[in-house]
C-alpha cells in the first residue's frame, strides 16, 4: 500500500477546486500517452486506478485538510510517509496535528508499513543508533489497529531466533544434534552472533514479552546443557548471557535463582578437578581410618601401639588444614574417624596414651561446623575424666603396695607389679576385669590395713613375694 499524496503528485500549490481539476486532467493525459499505462512518482510507479483513487480522496474535507497540512507544515512527515525519508526522526519537531486521534488514524497505516520496513533494516544492520534514533527521538503515529504492523518485521525476526533456540534446545533433550559436552561452549558465540543484547534491549515496551521469552529460552538451553552435556561452564555463560536481557522482575528473579544454582555447582566441579588428586588422596585417608575401625570392631589383629604414629603419618594436618571449604565434609570425616578410633581404643584395650592421642589428633583437625566441633571437644574430655579417675584409682594401688607392703614406690617390686599391670593384665579381657575389680576395692582394703603392719608384713612376704617371683620369671 502505497502513500500518496495528492497535492503532490498533482504538482500544485493551492487547495482551489478548479485548479485541481485542471491538474487532474493534465495527469490523466499522462497516463493516456504513457505505453505501460503508468507515470512515476517518488521512484515508484503508479498506475492510473491509483492515481484516481487518491486525487479522490481530496472530496473529503478532514482528508484534504491532512493531505494539505502533510505538504505544508509537516513535509518531513510527508516524507517519510511516501519515501521513508529518515528526517522525520533525526530532525523531528513537534506539530499540533500529532496530537489529534483522527490524523492518526488517517496516517497510521502508512506510517506502520514504512516504519516496519526502516525498523527492520536498522534491526538487521545491527545500527545502534539508528534503531534509538528510530524508537526513541519522534512518536510512532500509530492507533492500535495498525501497531503490530509496525513491528511486524523486527517481531518475526526474534521469534525466528527463539524457535532456533527452542529447536537447539530440543535436539540436545533428544540427544540427536552435533551439540557434546566438548563442542557446546561454541553456543554462547552463536547467540552473541544471532542475538544483539544491546539492540534487544532498547527496543520499545511492546517487545518486552519477546524478550522475557527469549530470556526464558536461552535459560532452557542453559539448563539443559547442564543436565544433559553435563558442561557447567557453558551452562553458567549462557545463563548469564540470558541475564543481560532486560526481562520483567519474575522473570529475572527466577534466573538469578537458576544462575545462582549452576554457578554453585560450576565451581565445585572446578576446585574438584582443580584438587582431584588431593580428593583421592584423602578418600585413601578415609578408607584407611574404615579399614582400622572395623578390625577394632571385629577383633583383627592390630598393632594398637603404633596407631597413634601411623595416624599421624598418614594424615597431613597442616596440609588438610589449609585446603579451601570445599574439603570441609572431608576434615570433619578425618575428624570423626580419629574420634571413633580413640573411643574404640580404649574400650577395647584401655590403651589411655593412644585413646588420648588420637582425639588429640582429632582437635587439630580445623572444623568449621559448631556443632562437630563442640562433640569432638565433648568427646576429648569426657576422655579426659576417665582418665583422671582411673590415674586416681591407680594411685592407690601403688599407695598400697607401695607404702604399706615395700614403703618405696620405686622399689623393684613395685616397678614389677605396675609393669604387669600395664604389660599383661590390661591386654586380657580378664587381666582388665580384675584390675578394674581392684581399682574399685583396694582403697577400703588399704584403709583398713592402714594400721595392721604384721598383716601387711605377711602379705608382702606370703604373697606379693612370690608374685613378683612368678612375674620376674
């Protein structure tokens, strides 16, 4: 559809009847004597029905009146209606006549079909400026009828990208692309090729469910990379591309939550691939302190002696101390590990210096957690009573045997007997019920002989003589 203007096409400069008439005729002689039947105007070729049809249209008055102000007061307008002349927009001034509903509506649908075509081609020709000069610096005389019009070509062109996007995405869900977790960094070039953020961006609000929807699409391309490709990388940049987009709030909110997601995940997998030689270090570690808990628990045979020493080696405490958060599930398992063997330890073989030892080693570990942290400071002094209540009771055994019986606690015998103790005794499972059935008696048996020394002479001489005979053999 064509704009024409017939003043100017008549080629006069007066809005009398009679001399329109008399250039009526004069166009229609034109035509007669044309050989395609045609006359060109503003480059364009216009057929004799056309030429009627528009000179016609000055028998209406409003009509006459906005075709007469178009070629007189707004000719920059009238240019752009019948030309596309872009002066309209980077000289614009601004007229009464624009104003009124009934000059829109007689100029709305010329002015949506040249404005859908400048548009576009600035839109394809990635012209910044002329898209803003466009959009931005003079109104878009156009009544709702004809607005989508208007947009007609720009919009069909965004939502070819977003079927290209959708189908990307849906051959990837499929798994029949080209697209592997090796070449799909190569998509967030192809989008910054296909989509200009900036140009998108300074589009009029009309185009603001185009671009929530784009947005929206490139983050479902990004997630199904994540999902299927299993590349966080190029998950997280396309996301993040999505989000230079200016979407609405909801929109925007939800992907700053799936951003916040992937970009969580992405930098696990880089410090796991970062440190996965450390990882496999201490998963060793772990297996170990497993390895040493069930052969406590199942009775294997275990050198309980050297667990502190080879706890120690094993375990790197500077080295695990220093290494980033990512390795705090692991610290607290180490920890945990260590505390699990001094509890066994000395439940099983009332070994107090490796039991101690190790929840020691435990202690040095860092643990973020309050909670871990708290249990294992639990664990260690709970640790620490038993044994302040067993060196307690101990005391009165060498108290006994000492004072009352060899009044020496450095006498040779009562070095003997505190060796047995430790050596044989507390290795047996009846060794350690009959100490700790003395730990529990001897105080009232010391009281009691306190001031009786033949007996305790006769007990030393009778009886822990010949022990000491027995043990020394």
């Amino acid at each position: 559809m064509q704009f024409i203007n017939p003043y100017e096409i008549l080629e006069v400069e007066t809005q009398d009847s009679n001399e329109i008439k008399k250039a009526k005729r004069r166009k229609l002689a034109e035509f007669d004597l044309a050989q395609d039947g045609t006359i060109e105007f503003n480059n364009v070729k216009i057929h004799k029905a056309e030429f009627i049809e528009a000179v016609d249209e000055l028998d209406n008055l409003q009509k006459s009146r906005f075709y007469w102000s178009l070629k007189k007061e707004t000719p920059q307008l009238n240019n752009f209606l019948t030309k596309g002349d872009l002066s309209y927009f980077y000289n614009f001034q601004a007229q009464k006549i624009y104003e009124h509903p009934e000059f829109i509506a007689f100029v709305s649908p010329y002015f949506a079909q040249q404005y859908n075509r400048v548009l576009l081609v600035a839109f394809q020709k990635n012209d910044i400026e002329l898209v803003k000069k466009i959009t931005q610096s003079a109104p878009i005389l156009v009544n709702n009828q004809h607005l989508d019009k208007a947009y007609e070509g720009v919009r069909k062109l965004l939502n070819d990208i977003i079927q290209n996007i959708q189908s990307i995405t849906q051959s990837i869900d499929d798994e029949e692309g080209h697209y592997t977790a090796q070449n799909s960094n190569i998509l967030i070039q192809e989008l910054k090729k296909d989509i200009n953020i900036q140009l998108v961006n300074i589009l009029p609000d009309y185009f603001q469910g185009i671009r929530n929807e784009i947005a929206q699409k490139i983050r479902n391309l990004s997630v199904i990379i994540f999902n299927n490709l299993h590349n966080s990388k190029a998950s997280l940049e396309i996301i993040e591309f999505a989000l230079k987009i200016k979407v609405n709030t909801i929109t925007r909110q939800r992907l700053q939550e799936d951003h916040q997601q992937i970009s969580e995940i992405h930098k696990e997998r880089e410090e796991a691939h970062k440190y996965g030689a450390i990882l496999i270090k201490y998963a060793f570690v772990i297996q170990q302190l497993i390895k040493w808990i069930e052969g406590i628990n199942f009775e294997l045979e275990l050198d309980i002696k050297s667990l502190r020493h080879r706890a120690s080696k094993l375990i790197n405490i500077q080295e695990l101390n220093q290494l980033p958060p990512v390795f705090d599930e692991i610290r607290i398992q180490i920890a945990m590990g260590l505390k699990t063997l001094s509890v066994l330890v000395f439940n099983k073989y009332m070994d107090i210096k490796t039991s101690t030892d190790l929840i020691n080693l435990a202690l040095e570990i860092q643990i973020q957690d309050p909670a871990v942290r708290n249990h294992l400071k639990s664990a260690a002094n709970d640790l620490r009573k038993i044994v302040a209540n067993i060196s307690a009771r101990r005391r009165y055994w060498d108290c006994y045997i000492a004072t009352a019986c060899y009044q020496d606690n450095n006498a040779p015998q009562v070095i003997a007997f505190r060796n047995f103790r430790d050596q044989v005794l507390m290795n047996s499972f009846w060794g350690k019920l009959f100490v700790k059935f003395y730990y529990k008696y001897s105080p009232f048996w010391a009281k009691q002989l306190k001031n009786y020394p033949r007996v305790n002479k006769f007990i030393r001489n009778k009886i822990l003589d010949f022990i000491y005979k027995k043990i020394k053999k």
